[in-house]
C-alpha cells in the first residue's frame, strides 16, 4: 500500500513538471509585440477627466494564448502625470486605451505644450513577457483664449488738414489659439463718423474732416473679438484698448520772402548786404519764424542771417569775416530760404539775392575784337599758334572755352590765355578756311575766328608717260619735230 502511494505520488510529480514545461513552452510559442511601433493619437487641450484620446488604427496586442494576462503602463514621456494606460478585452485582442487622469489640477494646455512621446509597455503577468510601443499623443487647440491688445492704449497727433482716408494709427492684437480659433476682428466700441478700423489688419482711417475749433481731442474704444465659438460656447468680447486723437491747428501758410539789396561802403566796419523780410500768414506759433539760412552760393561760409531784434521777422545779411571778392569780383548769388515753427514746419520758396562787391567798377566782359583774322600755311607743324583772342577786363576768373563748331577739332585753345593753335597740319585741299566761335565760361561774352588756309608750292611735275619712242629718216631738215612730250 505504502508502495502504490509512492508510485502514485511520483507519476503526479512527473506530469506536474512536465505539464508545466510544456505549458510555459505553448505560453511562449508567439511573443508578445504591439500592433504598430509607434501610434499617433489626438487630444482636445483641457479636455475633462478620464477622457479618452483619439486614435485613427487598432492600438494594443493580440492574445495569442488564452492564459496570457496582459497589462500596460506608461514607464516614460508623462512626468507631469497627466495619463493613464488601460487595458480593454475583446475577443482574441487586448486594447491599449489612453485617458486622461481624474482628480487632476494638471490639465492639458496646447499653448503650454503640445505634443508628449509616451513610451508604454506590455507586460504578460505569467511569463513576465514584455513589448514597448511609442505613443504619440498631439494636443489640438480649442478657442480659450482671447485675443490681447499690446499695448493696451495709443495716441496719435493730427493736424487739422490731414487728407480723408489717411491712415493715422493700427492697433495691434494677439491670440495664442491657433488656426481659425486665433482668429478675430477689430472694431469701434461705439459708432464714429470720423474714423474706420480695418477688421483685421488693425489700421485705423481718417473719414471725416477735421476742424481744430470745433474739436480737438478724440477718445474712442477699441475692441477685438473672436471671429469662431468661445470655449464652452461663450462669446462677447475678448478685449478693448484705447485710442486718443489730438487734433492740432494746421500750418497752412509757408513763409514769404521780400528782400532790399544794398551797396555798403567799402569804409563801412559792420555791412550788411540786404534787408529781407519774412512773413507767415498762419496764427500763433505756426506763424513764427523759426529761421533764415543761406542755403546755396556761399560754399565758404562768409556770409550769415542775423535778426533785427530777438522775435523780429526781419533779417539783414552780413559778412562773417574777410570775404574773397577777388575769385567772385561780380559778386555772390546767395540762395535764402525760410523756416517757420509749424507742426510739421512750413518752408518758404527759395529766394537769389545777388550781394555785389565794393570793388567791382568795370562794365561787363566783351572781346577786343568781335572778329579775328587770321592765316596759316598747309605746311605749319602741330602746335603752331594761330592767333590770340582776349576779353576785356581780364578778371582772374576768367576762362575761354570753344562753342561746338565744324573745324574745332583741328585746333585747341588755351582756357587761360585764349591762344589758339593746330592740332595737326592742315591741308587746303580739305579745307580752305575755318570758322570757329570763342565764347568766355559765363557764356556772357563771344567772338568768332575766321582761319585762312594758305597753299603752297608742295608737288614736283611729272610726266604723262615713264617712256616715249619715235622714228624718223636720216635726211630730214634740221629743225623737224621728232616728238612730244608732256607734263603736269
């Protein structure tokens, strides 16, 4: 009996053990692997607790044994603790199912962050089997948050005759939604006649005239509302900022100059060269001169714009120093120009007063002669001078220069001295004479040059033919004609 018991306790242990090796064995026949190394999945940002995200392909691993337990766990890409994998039977497939976690402050926000790379892993409880999955889980934006204005409130200037349609100012707002949800408009709090907002660039027009007396000073409202459904479906308006217009008084009229030349002596210690005056029809600080200046003709400085008397409207022109009358003996032309103390400033036309020097007593520049004669041989070599022009008085300024004419080309003139000379032998069979026109660099003075070409005697004769034959009897007269020759 002892001995039965025995055997049968040792045929129990032998189908135990092998029972369980094959077991573990048919347990381990298929390994254990998801669907898919990675998923992508979606999720609205503050989605409530236990809310499951969405996935577009079959997520979890088949059960290939029906002793398998499975189970998941995210094991990383979650430190803040906002997930939970789950798992969900049916039939012969064990569903991986991701939610969010209950009785959570975290909640998801895509302006914070939005996308989290979950590792998760499968565990086989009986054979401690396991498989790991990436589970990309991408936060999609919903509309709760408002557009912001930065900065909150603006202020422009206008003058008062700023064109209609102007644009003036834009306002500018920002919402971190994304997609249609960032999306929205801008627009006057109350109705105005005077201005118009762009809905969505932000840029404020000027619609209506402006008149400084009747106003002169605009506050309106600005709001910037959400074009789509606020979360929860909440609308209204997202957020306001101020506008402030100030009007200011046009500076219509630019000022006008009048000026007196004068002749001081030359005895005189402090001169002045003229008297101008400058008047601005516009009221108060629109209508004050801010300056005079000297804008062109005095590339030396020698001359300044000095007032009256503080606050005054006239103005004399005078030397700075020493002026060089010997390189200008005619004189400057100064170029003025005015500037009044508008908002934006008003200049005035520009004015030429001519300043004329003490010393300048002599008439106007002209020729000795108002025309010169002159002769030269075919033969003269290059560089041979032809004749002398001269303009009266000889200032130092003073400079020659040719006018475009036909035969100027074979001939060149000192700008300093008015000598002209040839360029190059000139041959009269190609030209007989030439005519050229002198002027001074002012163009104020001119002269013209007529030039004879001379021939001379430059070719040797030559006969007709290089050979000549004749015949004739030996008993003809003296005196009879054997031949003729000819040459030219």
């Amino acid at each position: 009996m002892g001995r039965h018991l025995a055997l049968l306790l040792l045929l129990l242990l032998l189908f135990q053990h092998f029972g369980d090796s094959d077991g573990s064995q048919r347990l381990e026949q298929t390994p254990l692997q998801f669907t898919h190394l990675e998923y992508n999945v979606t999720v609205q940002e503050n989605s409530a607790a236990k809310t499951y995200v969405g996935h577009p392909v079959k997520m979890g691993v088949y059960i290939t044994h029906p002793a398998w337990e499975v189970r998941y766990k995210i094991v990383s890409g979650d430190s803040e603790n906002l997930f939970k994998a789950e798992e969900y039977i049916l039939g012969d497939f064990c569903f991986l199912r991701i939610r969010t976690k209950g009785g959570n402050t975290a909640i998801l926000n895509r302006e914070v962050k939005d996308h989290y790379t979950l590792i998760v892993k499968a565990l086989e409880k009986n054979t401690n089997v396991e498989a790991r999955t990436k589970v990309r889980v991408q936060v999609l934006d919903t509309n709760d948050l408002r557009p912001l204005f930065s900065p909150t409130s603006y202020s422009v200037s206008l003058p008062e005759n700023t064109a209609i349609r102007t644009s003036i100012a834009r306002v500018s707002a920002t919402d971190a939604d994304i997609g249609t949800n960032g999306e929205f408009y801008y627009s006057f709090k109350d109705r105005t006649d005077m201005f118009a907002i762009h809905p969505t660039s932000g840029v404020i027009v000027l619609t209506g005239r402006l008149d400084y007396l009747e106003t002169k000073l605009y506050e309106m409202e600005i709001l910037a509302a959400d074009r789509g459904m606020k979360l929860y479906g909440s609308s209204g308006i997202s957020s306001m900022a101020k506008l402030t217009v100030h009007i200011e008084q046009a500076n219509e009229c630019a000022p006008v100059i009048t000026a007196v030349t004068l002749s001081p002596s030359e005895l005189d210690r402090d001169p002045a060269y003229a008297i101008v005056t400058v008047d601005d029809c516009d009221q108060g600080a629109n209508g004050d001169i801010a300056s005079l200046s000297i804008v062109a003709g005095d590339l030396l400085q020698q001359f300044r714009t000095v007032r009256s008397f503080p606050g005054s409207k006239e103005y004399k022109v005078k030397a700075i120093g020493g002026i060089d009358w010997d390189s200008h003996p005619f004189g400057y032309n100064l170029t003025l120009q005015a500037k009044d103390k508008g908002t934006p400033p008003q200049f005035s036309s520009v004015k030429v007063i001519h300043v004329t020097s003490p010393q300048f007593k002599a008439g106007p520049v002209k020729f000795e002669k108002d025309v010169y004669r002159a002769e030269i041989s075919e033969f003269a070599p290059p560089n041979t001078p032809v004749v002398m022009v001269k303009a009266i008085p000889a200032y130092s300024h003073l400079r020659y220069v040719f006018k475009s004419t036909p035969g100027k080309a074979k001939f060149s003139l000192n700008y300093n001295t008015g000598l002209i000379s040839i360029l190059e032998p000139v041959k009269r069979q190609q030209a007989a004479h030439f005519e050229l026109e002198v002027t001074t660099s002012d163009r104020k003075a001119s002269t013209k040059v007529l030039v004879k070409v001379l021939g001379a005697n430059s070719n040797p004769p030559e006969f007709t033919q290089t050979a000549y034959k004749a015949a004739f009897d030996e008993n003809v007269p003296i005196g009879t004609t054997v031949m003729s020759l000819s040459a030219v």
